[in-house]
C-alpha cells in the first residue's frame, strides 16, 4: 500500500479511535509517557482466564501515538493476554504502515505497546511471577 493509504488509516484511528475510554475497575492499569514530544497513554484491560476481554487506552498525543495505541487494542481484544507479549516493534511499525518514521517518531508510535507490555508485567507480578519475568526479559521496544 502506498504512504497515502498508511496515512488516511492513521487519521481515521486518530479521528475515530476504537476502544478509547476507561473501564470501571480495571485488572490492569498502567500509564507512561514520552517525556520527548508530551505523548502519555494510559491503558485499562480486563482479563479473564488470562484472556483480554476488553481494552481501553486514554491519553493525549500526536496522531501517530494515539493511532498506534487505537490499532493495538484491536490487535488484542479477545486474545491470550500471553500472546500480546509477541508483538514487536516490528509489528506495530508494520501496522502503522509508516517505514520512514526517525528516532522520535518511532518511540510515538510505540509507546502503547511499552505500556501494555509494562501493564502484563503488572499483571503477572502476583499471579505469575516467571512469565512476568520472562515478559521484561523479552520485551524489548527500540
């Protein structure tokens, strides 16, 4: 696809964001920022039997950020909380549709793939403590 395709997807996450919002008492609930550009995400899941059953993400940031951040939670919703511990960098890169994008630019787009990473850790921290582990031993964002 071309980079105008790539960059009308990223409008319309931006625009019309899927799964924006909070949820009501949350299993998880983390936030970071950027502090280079102001980007900040703060991610809210529910799990149950260790499966995402629902997912939200506020924050404040450029169009990258929260677009990237609106096509994450798709790619989780209704999966293995385990299975969101995969996805690379190289994933949401590819995602995103943007191959171009320098060293800030990258850290906008990834920024909710740390959070929902750091969000796991958190997670399993209690209930798990080696896949916790082993989720910040391969976790490695840029």
């Amino acid at each position: 696809m071309s980079d105008d395709i790539y960059r009308e997807i990223i409008l319309d996450h931006y625009r019309n964001p899927r799964n924006k919002g909070k949820i009501e008492n949350p299993d998880v609930s983390i936030h970071d920022s950027n502090p280079l550009c102001g980007d900040e995400i703060d991610m809210f899941l529910k799990v149950d039997n260790d499966n995402v059953k629902d997912i939200k993400f506020d924050g404040k940031g450029c169009a990258i950020c929260l677009a990237s951040a609106s096509m994450l939670t798709e790619m989780v919703i209704n999966k293995p909380l385990t299975k969101a511990k995969e996805i690379s960098k190289e994933d949401i890169l590819e995602n995103i549709g943007l191959t171009n994008l320098g060293p800030t630019r990258i850290k906008c787009a990834l920024l909710s793939l740390k959070v929902l990473k750091m969000g796991m850790v958190k997670y399993y921290s209690d209930k798990d403590p080696d896949t916790a582990e082993k989720i910040q031993t391969d976790s490695k964002l840029y």
